[in-house]
C-alpha cells in the first residue's frame, strides 16, 4: 500500500465539521463531502466517458468522491477507482480531473504555487 497523506488537506473553513461523508476514491480516506471533489461520467460519444468534476454538485448519475489532490487522482487512476465507483469499464478520461485540481491548486503544496506563470510547461506524467 502507498502511504498517501490527505489528512493534511485541512480548509480553514471550519464552520463545516458536521455534514455527509464520502469516502475518497484515491486514499480511501473517509472525508466531509464538502472537501472533496464529486466527479460523475460522462458519455463523450464516442464509446468512451470521459469524468468531469460536478463543481456544481447538481450533475445527474453515479458520483465518485476524491480529495482535491493530485495524489489521490493518481492513485485512483493507478487502482482504476473511477471505472469501479462509475461503473464504468470501457476507457475513461481522467484529464478533466487533473486540470481541475491543478485550477483550484493543492493547498498542501504551496511552494508549487508561487510563481505559477514561470512553469508554463506544468506538464505532468499521467
Ligand atoms: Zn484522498
């Protein structure tokens, strides 16, 4: 087992200690709703899905949670967490995933977030 620390994910919005939680699909990690992503499938109409992240929380069908962290995404990815919680077995495109937590940042990292415009080329391995 990979040791992913998401428990150092902690918003100073702490008037939200009560409310439902879901269970990330990354680290496993029991969590408050309201700190993870919820990401659902989507057709792209071409025989694959592709997951976009529900920012609204109003998108229709089978949701997955994940912590805002580029690790979970990987180890999501890695174990094939999405296709299991979507119920998904043909490809999926996690890409919209990974851009939407590089948009939102990782706040446990801010040293990558200083100075974003001198790393034009963020390019990450997938
Ligand atoms: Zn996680």
């Amino acid at each position: 087992m990979v040791q992913v620390d998401c428990a150092v994910i902690q918003r100073e919005t702490s008037t939200s200690d009560t409310g439902p939680v879901r269970t990330c699909i990354g680290c496993r990690r029991r969590e408050l709703a309201v700190e993870l992503l919820r990401v659902v499938a989507v057709a792209t109409g071409h025989g694959g899905f592709a997951v976009t992240v529900d920012t609204a929380g109003n998108l229709p069908g089978r949701g997955a949670w994940l912590h805002p962290d580029q690790r979970c995404l990987r180890a999501a990815i890695r174990r094939r967490a999405f296709g299991r919680a979507l119920r998904i077995t043909g490809p999926l495109d996690t890409s919209a995933v990974g851009g939407h937590i590089d948009r939102i940042g990782v706040r446990d990292h801010p040293e990558k977030r200083t100075g974003s415009e001198e790393h034009e080329h963020t390019v990450k391995s997938r």
